[in-house]
C-alpha cells in the first residue's frame, strides 16, 4: 500500500504546463475510427438530411403567417401545420438511426483501443509490472477507454452535425434576407474569442481528474483485495484506511466539481451573446417591417433560425475546449501503448519443437537498477534430466536466475541457450512452452480447481487431469470435496492451504508437461506433513526433466546432480552435496546452521540419497 500512501503512480503532470494543440496526436487517434468509414458515411448521410429537413418549419411557419392566415386558406394553413410537426418528426426518425450508427461507432473503437492495450501490456515483462501500481493500469484500461465513446459519440458526432446545421441555417437566412442575416451572424465571432484560456484549463483538469481516479482505483485495489484485507484487519487500520480513502475521495471530487465549473463565466456570457442577436432581429427587423421592406413572418422565422444558428455555433466555440479534452485522454492511453517492452521478440524468431532441456548460462550478468547487480558473470550447464539446486543467503540472485530462463528478464550481459541456441532467438510463446514454475506462493484465479488445472492445458482430458492430480499427490482430496473438481477455489485460493495450493500448482505444471522445471521454494512455508506430500509430488514432478529448484530448507535439495552457490549475485561454489561439505566453504556453513537449528543430523554424517 506504500504506492497509494505515496499519492498517485504514472506519469504527473505540472498544471502550469502549457497545453499545444497536437495534430500528431490527434492524426493517430484517427486511425482508431478510419476503419469504419463506411459508417461514418451513412452518419453524414443522416446528419445532411436532418440538417436539411431542420431548416424547413421555419418556413412552413412563415408561410402560414404571411400567406395562409391573411388569405384565409384553411387548407393551406392544415397542411402546413401538419409539415411543422411531421418534418421533425420524420428528421427525429433518422436521428434515432444516426444515434445508433455514433454509439456503434464509439463502442467498436472502444473495443479495438482496449483489446489494443491489453494486449501491448501482456507483451510488457515483468519490471514494467513491478514499477506500476495495478490500480493506474486498470483506470487506463477502464475509465480511460471508457471515456473514448464520449469523444467519438459527442465530440466527433457533435462536431460533425454542428457544422451542418450552421452551414445550412446561415445559407437558408441569406437567402430569406441578407440584412438580417449579417446582423445574425455578425455576433458569432463573439463566441469564440475565449474559448483557447478555457480549453487549456480543460485540458489540465481532465488529466488531473484521470489520474485522481487513478489513485483511489490503486488505493480499492489494494486494501480489497484478499491480501490487502487480511493486512489492514491484522493491523487495525480499517479506521485509518477508511479516512485515508475518503481523503482521495475528496480529492477526486472536488477535481471533478473544478472540472465541470471550469469556464462557467465563458459560457455565462454566450448565453448572453444568444440573447442579443434576437433583440437586434426583432429591433432591425422591426424598423423594415415598419417601412414595409419585409414580412412579420420573416421575423418570426428568422427568430427560430437564431435558435438552430447560435446553439450550434456556441457548441462549436467549444470544439477547441473538447478537442483539449479528448487529447488528455487520447495521451494517456497512448503513453501506455508506447511503452517499449524490455523483454521483445525478434522478427526473425524460431519456434522450438519439443526440447531436450539442455539449458545454459554463458557469462550472465543482470541488473534490476544500474549500477547495482544482481548477477555477475554467472555460467553453469544443466544438462537433460538433472536436477540443479540454487542455495544461498537471501537476495543472492537464486530468484533472478529463475527469472531469466523463461525471459520474464533479458540478460544485460552474457547469453542463456536452450539446446544450444540462444533463447533470445525463440519465440516466447514456444520457449515458455518448455517451462513450468511453481513458486512459494502459488497464483490461483477465483474459478474451479478444474478451470485452475487447464489454464495452461484447455485441452486435456479428465483422464490426463487426474493423472496429473494423482502425480501431485492431491487427486485423493479433490474428489473427495463436495463439488470435487468443480470446487471454486475462491480469491487467490485462499479456500485451501498452503500445501493444498503448492499441490494443485504442482499438478497444474505437470498438466502442461513442460521440458523444464523451475522451483521457487515451493516447501518454504509448510509444514511436516504438507512438505512431504509436496517432496513426494516434487519427486514424481522432476523425473526426465530438467529442474531448477530453490529452497531455504536444504533438505530438499540434498540428491541434486549438482548445487549451484550463489552469494552476492555471484556463483561463488558448484558441486554435489558431498563435495561442497567437504569444501567447508558457504554451503557447508549453510548446511552446517540449519541442521543444527533443526536437530538433525550434522554435515559429517550421512545422508539419504534420492
């Protein structure tokens, strides 16, 4: 919870930044809505007609009070009352079609900018997770995508019919009298003149907004979670984190409340410029009227074009203002999406069929930070089917090794082969292929032990399930559950133990029988019985596999073909369990401390064998 109490992730902003209109940008967010021009056709197709078919009962109106109503033309006056209300009636028709065509529109974008980053992030290795806190990635995926349908149902769409409308109402007013029609139009540029300031402002709210979602969205992630729970109730801190909750709750609000006030007085004042233009129509046009130069009925619709004229005009003046808008979020994603992964795949990278196992380490040197290694020209061979322990004091590099082989990381010095080719030159699809992990602290998603069990196997068959459970030595207590395999497993499968998860873990990797087998003390944390379940399980596990095991607990690893000794990210000891007690270096002063801690027997004594 450090990251939450530290008050946000991501990258921050300066909110005296100044905001530049970015055609680049906007050109890429683009790219997201050109596949579907076909339907933005059809949208412009609507939107002409309705534009078009909006500037009709103004002068149906005009007709009926300068024509019908003097001349007494009942006939005239019905069918032209009947055109005022089935025109917006039949416009209101394609509307509604134009309306689903925009929502279509924005939830297919939608659906490609999200399948987009979700699929860039998996591609990330594991420093971009450690580095980010997994409330932020979630506001980007949700709220931020989320908010793409408003730019493109809204913004776009709205920008798009506005356009139509004033162009429209301003020919059809020049063409009914131009001297009205320039005193109409002369006060739109009064609309815009403000709208840069506010559209700045706009612009730094919005990405305030989405990155104060960001931090409460962490802080929920991390405090409800299962493990988050158990440590603010182990604690007592339900009281603390309660108010630390409501102060970024308060913050996002009052952001929010900046954001939807945020040039109030501008828009207070295009309301005014709205109620001028008809005082001056209804005073300029009065005077003609009165020197017979026009008609009423020319005033009368000339007031409802004013309506059709400066409510799209005003929301144009705002274009500016929601294109700044729309550009803090479009960054947003797109600064997730240039994320280079640190772990890429070559263009010209090689499937590997079934391996032998043969793995190894040539001069492997790594760093998390620079400057401060974690290995340093570390070599060692593992040849098919034996089995490789890694000891040594914690944080010596025996978790970074593992780490390496699948490429969760890439080397920054040396190279790891399997069978004789470097992995860097395989796909990372058929490369993790021939790698199961089982770690200390297992993963299980909130589904059934059998979805859990053909996560990395969907196509295995009952028979090869339990195969797998009976090797991993649980198949006896899954089906004995009252749901047997069809049990959910619950959050992080907290519903079972620590040796009933290491097992089910256990039996999911053998599911996938991979070529390689990688241990993470998985007996770190269990007890006598469950460790021997587990050791037995292990045992089956590692036969004609090659395996890299880790364990605090010596015992574990005392038949190795061979022990790798890691102190300080350097391989400082390699051997058989004999031959480095006999060494009296690090692993038998290892060795040496723990038997004793536990009673059993000491280093010079004998040993069973695997």
């Amino acid at each position: 919870m450090l990251g939450g109490r530290m008050g946000g992730g991501g990258v921050r902003y300066r909110s005296a930044e100044k905001v530049k209109f970015n055609p680049a940008l906007l050109k890429r967010a683009f790219r997201y809505v050109t596949p579907y021009w076909r339907q933005w056709l059809l949208v412009i197709v609507c939107l002409i007609f309705t534009s078009l078919a909006g500037t009709i009962p103004p002068l149906l109106v005009r007709h009926i009070i300068d024509e019908a109503i003097p001349t007494g033309d009942r006939l005239g006056l019905s069918l032209l009352a009947l055109g005022v209300v089935l025109v917006p009636l039949f416009a209101g028709l394609v509307g509604v079609g134009q309306n689903y065509l925009n929502t279509t529109i924005s939830q297919q974008v939608m659906f490609d900018l999200r399948n987009a980053l979700y699929t860039h992030l998996q591609k990330q290795g594991l420093k971009f997770f450690t580095d980010s806190r997994t409330g932020e990635v979630m506001s980007r995926l949700n709220n931020d995508v989320n908010g793409v349908q408003d730019v493109i149902r809204d913004t776009l769409a709205g920008v798009l019919t506005n356009v139509f409308v004033v162009v429209s109402t301003a020919i059809v007013i020049l063409a009914i009298d131009w001297r009205l029609a320039l005193v109409a139009l002369g006060i739109i540029p009064l609309f815009i003149i403000p709208t840069r300031r506010v559209g700045q402002a706009r612009h730094h709210i919005a990405r305030e907004a989405a990155e104060q979602q960001s931090v409460l969205s962490s802080h929920m992630q991390e405090t409800l979670s299962i493990s988050g729970a158990v440590l603010v109730k182990s604690f007592a801190a339900e009281a603390s984190e309660a108010e630390r909750f409501r102060e970024n709750s308060l913050t996002l609000m009052r952001t929010q409340i900046r954001r939807a006030l945020v040039g109030r007085w501008f828009f207070m004042f295009l309301g005014l410029f709205a109620s001028i233009g008809p005082a001056l129509i209804y005073w300029y046009g009065g005077w003609l009227v009165i020197d017979g130069a026009i008609t009423v009925g020319t005033i009368i619709a000339f007031i409802a074009y004013l309506q059709r004229l400066y409510g799209p005009a005003s929301q144009l003046a705002n274009v500016h203002v929601d294109v700044m808008g729309a550009m803090a979020l479009f960054e947003r994603i797109f600064q997730y999406l240039d994320i280079e992964p640190d772990v890429g795949e070559r263009s010209d990278a090689r499937r590997i069929g079934v391996a032998r196992g043969e793995l190894r380490f040539e001069h492997v040197s790594f760093e998390y930070v620079p400057g401060r290694p974690a290995l340093s020209d570390v070599s060692f061979e593992a040849l098919p089917g034996e089995m490789i322990a890694l000891v040594g004091p914690s944080g010596a590099g025996k978790t970074t090794v593992t780490y390496l082989v699948p490429r969760f990381y890439d080397p920054t010095g040396g190279a790891i082969t399997l069978d004789g080719i470097d992995i860097r030159d395989l796909t990372l699809e058929s490369l993790r292929q021939q790698i199961g992990v089982v770690s200390q602290e297992p993963f299980l998603f909130h589904s059934s032990i059998r979805e859990n069990l053909l996560y990395g196997r969907p196509e295995a068959t009952d028979a090869e399930l339990q195969a797998a459970c009976q090797a991993a030595n649980i198949d006896e207590l899954l089906r004995n559950l009252p749901e047997g395999y069809d049990t959910v497993v619950g959050e992080r499968g907290y519903r079972l133990s620590g040796g009933e998860k290491q097992r089910l873990a256990l039996a999911r990797v053998l599911l996938k029988d991979p070529r390689i087998l990688v241990l993470d003390e998985a007996t770190a944390h269990l007890d006598s019985t469950s460790e021997a379940l587990v050791q037995q399980a292990l045992a089956r596990a590692m036969r004609g596999r090659t395996s890299l095991v880790i364990a605090h607990r010596l015992s574990t690893i005392l038949a190795a073909d061979r022990i790798l000794v890691l102190d300080r990210g350097r391989l400082v000891e390699q051997g058989t369990h004999a031959e480095l007690v006999s060494a009296g270096g690090l692993y038998a002063r290892l060795y040496e401390t723990q038997f004793r801690e536990n009673g059993r027997p000491r280093a010079s004594e004998p040993m069973a064998t695997r």
